[in-house]
C-alpha cells in the first residue's frame, strides 16, 4: 500500500492548535501522526486517499493562526515497524493496572493487563487522550460476560482490553482494511480468539445486540451513527463515546437523549472527552 506524508509546520504556543489539525487531517483520510518537535507535525495518508485540493481548503479555512503545509512527498518504502520504533512509539501506562507497548519494547514493569501492539498505520496506541479516556473506563466497569463491540477499531486496542477483562463475544468494525488486518495481528498477539473482526461501517449492525458499545471516532460521525449504537445496544446497555472536544457535549446529549440514552459518566483530558451513556 502506497503512502504519501505531508509535513506541517505549527508556530502557535496553544497546545490544544495541535490537536485541532490532527483531528481535522483525520477527517480528510490522515492515518498516522509523528511529532518530530514541538514544531513541526508529519502526517501519513494512503495516497490514493490524498487530495490535494481539500487540504488547502482545509488550511484555508483553519481556525487558529500559526500552521503552514511545509510540503507534500511519496513515502518510500518502509519496514513501518522500525518506523515507529524510530519515531519512539514509548510504552504507555493506564493507572496501576494496564501497560501497553509494541512488540520491541524490552525490560517492561508487570501490569495485570499487558496488551502488545503493532500499530503500523492504524490509530490507537493509548497515546491520544480519546483513546487513554476510554481504556480508563473499561478498567472501571464490569465486563464479564457482556457482548462488546469496538466501533472504529483501529489497532483493536480498546477491544482487546476489554477482552482480557471478561467481555464476551467481541466484535471490532472499521472502514480500512489496514486497521481490520492489524486488529487480526494485534488480537494474535495478544492471545485473543473469537474476536469477530468486520470490514464495514455502522450498516453492518443491524440485527445486531451488544451490551456495550465503544465509539472513538469523531463528532460528525458520532451524530450521524448514534441512531444505529441506539438500535444495536441492548435495554440497559452502555455507550462510551469519545473523539470530540469538550464544548462538543451538549450537542451530543441532546441527540443522545431524543434516542433514549442518557449520560452517567464523564471523563475530560486536554479538553478532549469521553462519555457514557446508558439506553433508558
């Protein structure tokens, strides 16, 4: 598969402008970002994904000064897990309990739950707040037991927690074969059987109950699939929502309320937020 990677330049203080443009690139296709300082963004997209034109309307029409498309290359060909491992893809702590690293890391502290992960281009490595909110949250809740579905997998980190804590059957969908194939490896990796892993949108939950649903994507997305998490979670059941900002929550609740799902919890990093809701 053919990359393409474009580098920004990020001349504003404000450390929230950063994760403004990584979620606004997401949204235009951008898979993988590597911070090569505390100035400059590289961004990696699959190439026949990449248009040129949308991204300079989308810097055209960004809402805070002081970021600049330095340039726009082909990617050579990479071993991309020499990559990361370059780029210092570091392990990653959530709370006392969970440790999650690439497969290179050596001379790790023991955690209950250790979760390997090669993330070659697939977002969710725990690094992103989003992702960090909501593994945060499956270590609080009891799973055993309950059907659970990984919407918009990604590395299948989150899935594969929930795994190890007792969720049972898992299920784990995502639009880009890359991340339906790392989500394979990375459940291998992990000792994960049965995991069903789907290549496909929110369609493919019709007909479907789970009893926990996990949404990481974005806000746009997050409006426009609610209906489809509303019909698929069963009576009682719970929504764990994040991948949008702070000032994002009354506009979620209120479409969450009209489809009978209510907020009882809330957790907030950098002003990035998670939600849980349950089907009333």
């Amino acid at each position: 598969m053919q990359y393409s990677e474009s580098v920004f330049r990020i001349s504003a203080t404000e450390s929230f402008v950063r994760d403004v443009l990584v979620a606004g690139l997401a949204d235009l296709g951008y898979e993988t970002f590597v911070d090569n300082d505390d100035r400059t963004l590289t961004a990696f997209i699959q190439t026949a994904l990449l248009s040129g034109t949308l991204l300079d309307e989308y810097l055209q029409s960004f809402p805070f000064e002081g970021v600049t498309l330095v340039r726009t290359t082909l990617c050579e060909d990479k071993d991309w897990n020499q990559e990361w491992e370059r780029n210092s893809f570091q392990p990653i702590r959530i709370g006392d309990e969970c440790l999650i690293h690439a497969p290179f890391h050596k001379d790790l502290p023991q955690c209950r739950y250790d979760i390997i992960i090669n993330p070659r281009m697939a977002f969710g490595t725990g690094t992103h707040q989003t992702t960090s909110l909501i593994l945060g949250e499956l270590l609080q809740m009891d799973l055993v037991g309950k059907a659970l579905l990984d919407m918009g997998c990604g590395t299948a980190v989150l899935a594969i927690l929930a795994a190890k804590r007792g969720a049972k059957p898992v299920t784990a969908i995502d639009i880009d074969n890359w991340c339906t194939e790392n989500a394979a490896e990375n459940a291998r990796l992990n000792g994960i059987t049965g995991m069903e892993i789907l290549l496909g949108d929110a369609r493919l939950l019709e007909g479907r109950r789970f009893d926990v649903i996990l949404a990481n994507i974005n806000r746009n997305i997050l409006l426009m699939d609610m209906p489809l998490y509303a019909a698929a979670l069963s009576q009682g059941g719970t929504l764990l929502m994040s991948g949008f900002y702070t000032e994002d929550i009354p506009t979620l609740t209120e479409k969450a309320a009209q489809l009978g799902l209510y907020p009882t919890a809330q957790r907030c990093k950098d002003n990035w937020t998670m939600l849980r809701l349950q089907k009333d």
